[in-house]
C-alpha cells in the first residue's frame, strides 16, 4: 500500500509554497531574501513528503481500528524519519533564519504579506517539530509492534 500524505498538510505546503513562488517574483532584497528561503524550503519539503508525513495518513484509521496489514510499510518511512531527523531540525533553523531575513526585507519593502508568511512559515515548522514528526514516529512504532515486525 502507498502511503500519501494527509490531503490538509499537502494544500498548506502548496499555499506555503505559493506565497514563496510569489516572493520570488518580487524585486530587490525581498526577492532575494524569498529565493534564499525557497533554495533550503523546496528540498525539505520533498523529504516530508517522501517520509516524514505520509505515516500520518494513518492516524484516523489507527484512532478508529485496528492495525491491519497492509499498513506494514509504515514503519520503513519512519526508519527514515528518525534516521534523518537531526538533519530535519537543522534545515529547519536553517530555514527559520532565512525566514527572519526574509522578514526583514518584507518590512522594509513594506509587504506586511511577507511578514505574515514568515511568521506563519516559523510556526509551520514549529508544529511539525513538536507534533507532526513526533506523531509520524509513533505511527510507526505503533504499527511495528502490532504487527510484531523487528
């Protein structure tokens, strides 16, 4: 079975990257500053993607049944996961200081839009950290011992 990630978390990394996108086009130091962020944001968002959110998909059923099966790949992306986490956490300071660049230049540029997004973008990663990639994990762990898989 392919795991996709959850349809909500895909429309808000399409609206994230859309503003991005939009960023970019602007001139001056605040289109720099969009085009710094989108060069680390873009990779990373394809590792979540690959790994780090799809185990997620999962949740509802998990909340409503049992493990069953099929879901037996789970653990494999979130192997992924935690092997790649420490990496994850540091693309995301990496990003959050590229957002406060960015943050700048919005404010000097006077497109309080980019502010917003910034800020919005900060808390993004903030919930992945502290809930998203927690939760992946335990998906994961979860599946692997009900399905006794070592």
């Amino acid at each position: 079975m392919r795991f996709e990630t959850p349809h909500a978390l895909k429309v808000d990394h399409e609206a994230l990257h859309e503003t991005l996108r939009r960023g970019t086009k602007e001139g001056g130091a605040l289109g720099a500053a969009a085009v710094a962020v989108a060069e680390l944001l873009h990779p990373h968002f394809l590792k979540e993607e690959e790994y780090a959110l799809p185990p997620l998909a999962l949740l509802g059923a998990l909340a409503r049944g049992p493990v069953t099966p099929d879901m037996a790949e789970v653990p494999a992306l979130t192997d992924s996961l935690k092997a790649e986490l420490e990496q994850m956490l540091a693309e995301h300071q990496a990003i959050v200081a590229a957002l406060a660049g960015l943050s700048a230049a919005a404010t000097a540029a006077g497109k309080t839009e980019y502010v917003e997004f910034a800020s919005a973008l900060t808390l993004h990663a903030q919930t992945e950290e502290q809930v998203m990639y927690p939760a992946a994990i335990l998906v994961g762990e979860y599946v692997r011992k009900s399905l006794g898989i070592t």
